[in-house]
C-alpha cells in the first residue's frame, strides 16, 4: 500500500512541473456542449473576429443564435467553427496593441445567442439577440489577453463557447 502512494505521489509531483503559458487562465464554456469539440488554438496574436448570426435578412424567429465564428492571428483567419450559410456576417479588427480582455453573451435553448468581445482600449464588439442565460469570461491575470476560444459545435451553429487566456509574447522581440 505504501509503494503505490509513493508511486501516485511522484505521479502528482512530475505533473505539477509541467509548465502551462505564464498567467494561463481559462474561463469554462458556458451552453449544453453537444455537438463537436472545436478550439481556435493558433500561433500569434489575435488581431480580428467574424461571427455569423442567424437570423438572416431581417426575419423574426423565435430562436436567435450564433452560427459561425472565425478569428484572425496576425494575417491568417482561423477554419469557420459551426457555418455562415444562414447567418449575417459581423467582423471587428483591431489596432496595433490592441486586445481581448473580455468575452461575455448568453445562452439559450442549447445554442449560444450573443457575443460580446471586449478590448483593452474600450472598445467592444457585440453581435446576437440578448435572450438566455448570461455568461461573462475574462482573464484572471493582469497583462493577459484571449489567446483561443474552445467549446462545441453541432455543425449548424455553437452550442458552447468557452475562453483561454494568456499574457502574450512576441518570439521576434
């Protein structure tokens, strides 16, 4: 019985040294998670965000939902997560220096319906019906910005959108 809390403790110690990104902080998703995983993991700084919104053309349904998001490291968008066939396209670029400090929206009836983006300059960046449950993510380190989004998809639109957070650092300085 001992070797084996001997052998768990060394387990626990060796994974405890393993380094995440300095001030690493994650904001769990918010929604019902079905559908498939997705993250927007990419090297670089995040420097712009397309959303799709369903409605489209002005109809009225009695559900609203986020279809589809992108975002941009540096030039480079990342794949769509979810889809824009249906959805009216939102797009925010940043300035130099500029960054996410905030996501926040809401949830309902198992997709989400808004999105908010925050920056550190104050701008923000909102696209989606304000019905459902709220959700607000932000960093828990100062210096930090949103590095990559992660959560669910059903391939029609995001069920469940959760936030990772970062101090950023330029490899060419």
């Amino acid at each position: 019985m001992l070797h084996h809390f001997v052998v768990l403790s060394a387990l626990c110690t060796m994974s405890m040294t393993m380094p995440l990104p300095e001030f690493y902080s994650y904001s769990p998703a918010a929604g019902d998670g079905s559908g498939t995983e997705f993250s927007t993991a990419h090297e670089g700084r995040i420097t712009g965000v397309r959303v799709y919104e369903y409605p489209s053309n002005g109809y009225y349904y009695s559900y609203n939902y986020i279809n589809g998001i992108q975002l941009r490291y540096e030039s480079n968008w990342t794949e769509l997560v979810g889809m824009k066939s249906y959805g009216n396209e939102r797009q925010m670029t940043l300035f130099d220096n500029e960054h996410f400090v905030q996501v926040s929206g809401k949830y309902y009836s198992g997709y989400v319906s808004e999105l908010m983006f925050v920056t550190n300059e104050g701008r923000s960046f909102k696209v989606g019906q304000p019905s459902g449950l709220s959700f607000n993510f932000y960093p828990t380190h100062d210096g930090s910005e949103l590095r990559f989004i992660s959560g669910r998809q059903n391939g029609f639109a995001l069920t469940s959108i959760g936030a990772h957070w970062a101090v950023y650092y330029n490899s060419t300085s």
